[in-house]
C-alpha cells in the first residue's frame, strides 16, 4: 500500500495539472429530446463539439495571464483577447446554457412575471417566438439567438455570430441572457438538413420553461 504522503503528493499534482474548466455532464441521455432533436445529434454536438471547446479554451488559457479566470472574467475584456480564447470560451459559456435550456419534461411554461413580461414587451408567447425565429433566419451563417434582460430589465432579443455572446464587452447589444437558440448547422443539419425554419419550429417543443424562468428571476433579484 502506498504511504499516504506519497498518496498526497500524487493528489496535489493530479490537482495542480488539471484543466481548469471542465464540461458538465448532460441533464438527459442523447436520444431524450427525440423525434425534435436526433440521438446522433446530440451525441456529436456535446461529446465532439462542444467537448472540443472546453479542450480548446484550457489550451489556449495555458500559460497566460488569463489562465485562472472566471468565463465572466474573461468576458468581461474579450476585445483585447486572442481568437482562441474569445472562440472557445464563448463556445463553451453557450453550450453550456443550450443544455440547460433544454428538456425532454412536457407542459413547462413560462411564469407569470415572466409571461407578462414577455406579453408587455413582444405582445404574445407566440409573437415572442416568431421574433426569435425571425433573427435566427436572418443570420446569415453560423451564430445564435438570445432572449436577454437587459440593463433597464426589460427583455430584448439578439444574435450573434459565430460563438459569441451577450456577456462579452464588445457585443453590440449586451444583457444577461435567459434564454439561447443553437443555429450554428451542427445543431441541426442530420436531421433537418438546410431547413433551418424546420429546426427552429421543432426546438419550441423541447424548451425547458422552468430553467428560463430561473434565470429570468435571477436577473430580477440582482
């Protein structure tokens, strides 16, 4: 049996070396979001795709100054980073949330704080949705659709190109973000080919109500 300093030596290195971000597990299995979301999907997009991010963003974070910085830290002077870590840590913050927006629960629904801001703001829960469609297909190339709070708590929808955010110190319209729709083609291409409507008409169906609703009423209490 090895001597327990020798075991604590061995711990401390593992610790020393270990990568400082690290991909959370998925909430459900890959074929849970079926028939809106493919198994085959789903097992590419987190094990592939966004794994690559995390291995990406420890990498490009190795050796810097930025190395033990929070994402919001990094967020926060993404302008004056290089690409790697401005791709990989936006690659990451928003798979991350994608995720947790997602569900295979049925019947979750917006709050009521939350529905009657979205009623004050868009009108409808579906005219809501229609907006989030609309700028999802009007960005050309890859990206992804928000629903954020913004600075004056009111709801404001945006996308971004590419892997990036509304967190992020440049972004043309900032604000904390509640709710985020994947349209990179990874997202959706084996099962929806070039029909990006088709996608974002299926994806409502799997929207996890209940995790929005929290972080809406997070922003609130902030």
């Amino acid at each position: 049996m090895l001597d327990k300093k020798i075991l604590i030596v061995m711990l401390l290195l593992c610790l020393s070396v270990s990568a400082q971000f690290v991909q959370k597990p998925l909430p459900y299995g890959y074929n849970a979001l079926e028939p809106y979301i493919d198994a085959t999907t789903m097992e590419i997009h987190y094990s592939k795709h966004h794994a690559g991010y995390v291995k990406n963003l420890n990498d490009a974070l190795q050796g810097t100054a930025e190395e033990k910085m929070t994402l919001q830290q990094l967020f926060s002077k993404i302008a004056t980073l290089p690409a790697p870590i401005r791709n990989n840590a936006g690659g990451h913050y928003n798979h991350e949330m994608f995720w947790s927006i997602l569900t295979p629960e049925k019947n979750t629904k917006p709050s009521a704080d939350l529905l009657k801001a979205i009623t004050d703001k868009f009108g409808s829960l579906e005219n809501l949705k229609q907006k989030l469609n609309e700028a999802a297909l009007s960005r050309f190339g890859s990206g992804w659709v928000w629903l954020c709070v913004s600075k004056n708590n009111k709801l404001e929808i945006s996308s971004t190109a590419n892997q990036d955010n509304p967190l992020m110190d440049d972004a043309q319209n900032k604000g904390i973000p509640i709710l985020c729709i994947d349209i990179w083609e990874h997202a959706y291409y084996l099962k929806y080919q070039n029909k990006r409507a088709d996608y974002l008409s299926a994806i409502w169906n799997v929207i996890n109500w209940n995790e929005v609703n929290a972080r809406y009423n997070s922003t609130l209490i902030k």
